[in-house]
C-alpha cells in the first residue's frame, strides 16, 4: 500500500504544484489537460481497489493497510518537503 500510496501523492504533486507544468503525459495529456483532477482521483480509485483486494483476499489486514496507506503518504510528503524546499 505504501508504493500506491506514493504514486497517488506523485499524482497529486504533479498536478497541483508550480512544477506541474514541465510534465507531459503523452498520448492522454489532452484529456488530462482539460480535466487535471482526473488522474489523482483515477490513482487514488486504483489505490483504493487494491486495498480492498488485499483486505477480500486475506492477504493483509485492515490495520496493516492502514500503516502502509501512512507510510506511503508521510514518505511522499517529506520527500516533497526535501526536494522543493
């Protein structure tokens, strides 16, 4: 969950930062151009799916996604904070 977690907040960061905009998406930069919300939402819904996955098939418990839903939020905020600040 930490490494879905890390490409949600990527998503989110590219979108919604100063840098945004030196990043292009190729082949569906027009559709995410026109609706910038979509790819973090996309990325987050994906997260989202493989937790519950995880979660039905008895892999992880709740908790366990809980902590690495944290680890992989808190490790890309302070990666933010190195890297821009």
């Amino acid at each position: 969950m930490a490494g879905m977690t890390g490409l949600s907040m990527f998503t989110l960061f590219l979108i919604y930062t100063p840098h945004s905009g030196m990043i292009s998406l190729s082949l569906l930069s027009p559709v995410f151009e026109r609706i910038p919300a979509l790819l973090p939402a996309l990325v987050i819904f994906c997260t989202g799916l493989v937790g519950y996955a995880r979660i039905e098939l008895g892999v992880h418990t709740l908790k366990q996604i809980c902590g690495g839903f944290m680890i992989g939020l808190f490790s890309q905020m302070i990666a933010y904070i190195v890297y821009f600040k």
